[in-house]
C-alpha cells in the first residue's frame, strides 16, 4: 500500500510504518534515560520542567493531531458530526481511568504507601517504571491511529500529519525517559539499570501502536472513534499523571512554563508538516 508524502511515494504499510514510528520514539526514550550517564544530578526543578513540557506536547497533540481531525472525519455520516469523536474521547478517558485503578504502579515522587491500583508486593522500581508506562499507552495508541488514518484520503489525517505527531511525541519522550531513570538512579540503583528500566518504559508504544493501526486498517468506519479513543486517553494521563508530577514539588509556575512551552512547540509541528 503506497501513500505519498510531500511527492515521495512509500509503499510501507501502514501498520509497519507506525511500528518503525513507535520504535523511534521508543529510541528517543532510551536517549533521555541515558541522560542519567551525563547528568546525574540534575535539579527536581529540571525535571519538574521537563514533565510539564510533555504534559503541553500530549495535550496540544490530543486536539491538534486527533480529536480536531476526529471531529472532520464524522463530518462524512449521517448524524451529529461530533457523536462519533465524543464518544470516542470518553470511551478513552473511562478505559484509562479503569486501567488506572487497576494496574499497580507509583508516581513520581511519592512514598511507598501510595501505590495505586491493586495490592501487590511488586518492587517499588518496578511501581515506578509501570506509572511511566501508562503515560506511554496513549502515546503509542496516537501514534498507530494516525497511521492507520492516512491511507484513508482525508485531507485531515495524512502521513505528514502522523510524522508531526510522531514527532512531537518522539521529543517529550526524551525528558520523560529521563523523568523516570533518574529517581531510580537516585534511590540507589546502578545507572545501568536505571537505564535500563527506564528505557524499558517506552516499549509498550510499539506495541499499543501496531495495535492502533490494525484496528484502524481493519475498519475504516471506527476511524473517528479511534482517534478520540486516543485524545481522551492522552487528555487523562495529562490531567491524572504528568501535572500533578511536575508540580508536587511546588515548582508550578516552571512545570507551567514548561507546558506552554512544549503545547507551542507541538502547534508549530503540527502547522508546519502538516
């Protein structure tokens, strides 16, 4: 299946294009948790300003890149053209905020007794590594999405338009793979497994982006759904996870500063490859 983009034609499938996007930013994770080797000792307040950046990269991403396009897509079937992309944003924040319940796992910054989810015994790395995956479910999701969309024809959902997404999301995952290596090195792990578990965390994007663009390729008709599936999914991993995170330390008109920072940045992908 070929798509052209910008008088280049690929003809990668669309499935495997979102596995190679994914697994870049999967790359770009390892990259910023092998930040530990070169600044071990950065500042909370760094950190803090990293997160709220990614938090600003998902959410301008979430509309920009998704929910806004979803909303064009309904525009082609009978009905309220914004039912579809409605439903889907809900349905993607209700299934996160299950999986939320129910997957064991720490953030950032917070003592042992308040892991979420389920009881369990599981490290309190391991803990820490889960909390971080979950904020890369949705991203990989996203990205598979936009994949799966751009053999459709709209002039909405194209293949520069999942490059910009893939990314924008590629580049806060350098500072999130980095959010999570460095309060693992700091509670007295080695740098490489800090490394390696950080970035362990970015893995599940491949993953959950193959599965994005199958469901997307099986069925073109779920397309709007889909795409708001994964703006709602991103929306609550911003609002449940990555503010709270960048500013429990009390650092909040950096994490603010960082957020408008990376939702800018984002915009400007976004207006510029698409």
């Amino acid at each position: 299946m070929g798509m052209d983009i910008a008088g280049y034609t690929t003809a990668m499938h669309p499935i495997l294009q979102a596995l190679v996007a994914a697994g870049a930013n999967w790359l770009m994770t390892a990259l910023g948790a092998a930040g530990i080797f070169l600044a071990p000792g950065m500042s909370r307040k760094a950190v803090d300003a990293m997160l709220g950046f990614a938090a600003g990269v998902m959410m301008a991403a979430s509309y920009g890149s998704l929910l806004a396009p979803a909303i064009r897509t309904g525009t082609g079937g009978s009905g309220a053209a914004w039912l579809p992309a409605v439903t889907g944003f809900l349905l993607g924040g209700i299934a996160f905020w299950g999986i939320d319940n129910l997957l064991p796992h720490l953030h950032l910054g917070l003592p042992s007794d308040r892991v979420e989810g389920v009881k369990t015994s599981w490290q309190r790395s391991t803990l820490l590594v889960l909390a971080v995956s979950l904020h890369n479910i949705p991203e990989g999701l996203a990205v598979g999405v936009a994949f799966g969309a751009a053999p459709v024809g709209l002039p909405w959902a194209t293949l520069p338009s999942a490059l910009a997404l893939t990314i924008g999301i590629g580049i806060q995952d350098i500072p999130e793979g980095f959010a999570v290596a460095l309060p693992l090195q700091r509670e007295g792990l080695p740098r490489w497994k800090s490394f390696w578990y950080g970035q362990l965390s970015g893995l599940v994007e491949p993953v959950t982006a193959v599965i994005g663009a199958l469901a997307v390729v099986a069925s073109h008709a779920i397309l709007p759904y889909a795409m708001g599936f994964a703006a709602g999914a991103m929306v609550y991993v911003v609002v449940e996870d990555l503010i709270p995170e960048s500013q429990r330390a009390g650092h909040t008109d950096l994490a603010t500063v960082g957020l408008l920072v990376g939702f800018t940045l984002m915009m400007v992908l976004e207006v510029a490859l698409s």
